[in-house]
C-alpha cells in the first residue's frame, strides 16, 4: 500500500486521499458522517431559533464523534491537528461522498 504523508500535499486536492487513508475504519466514517450531520441540523436549529447560545454545541458534537472514532476504533491522531482547515473541508466533503454512495459506510 501507498501511504501518503502529512507533508506531501498543497492543496485540498492533494489533501483529500491522505484524508481518506485516515479514515479506513467504517466505524471511523460512521462517527464522522452522524458528527457532520449533526453540527448541520444543529447550525439550521441555530438559524431557525436565532439562539446562538446553540452553536456552543457544534464542536463538543463535531470533535467529539470524530475523536472516538480516530482515537478508539481508527487509532490514530485526528488530521485536525495538524491540517484544521482541510480537515474540515475533508469532513464535509467524505459526508456528501457517503450521501451519494462514493464511498461505502
């Protein structure tokens, strides 16, 4: 197998099949995608009520199903750590990925 590096990328493009290397776990892809959907439902609850008190929620929800899955089940360290912004992007790009079937869960 042909592993990429943290360094070998410069650009999102580049980025996103080291991201995919690092969530091979299904159980990993699973927590990501129910963490993803929910900091969406919680920004619209956030939208529709107009109490930003909500948006508290969108880390400890988004962070928190990622980190189980790469600390319990993938075991390794979060991309975040090192990429925030493309680890970000990458987090909503793999959700429309399993949403239309490109990449199994």
């Amino acid at each position: 197998m042909n592993t990429i590096k943290q360094s070998d990328f410069q650009s999102f493009a580049e980025f996103y099949p080291y991201y995919l290397q690092e969530h091979g776990d299904p159980t990993c892809r699973r927590l990501h995608f129910f963490g993803t959907l929910g900091v969406i439902s919680i920004v619209l609850g956030v939208i529709y009520t107009g109490n930003l008190w909500g948006l508290i929620w969108v880390p400890i929800v988004g962070y928190g199903f990622a980190w189980v899955g790469h600390f319990f089940f993938e075991k390794n360290r979060p991309a975040t750590f090192k990429h925030p912004w493309y680890s970000l992007a990458g987090d909503f790009v793999m959700f429309k990925d399993i949403l239309v079937g490109r990449i199994s869960w």
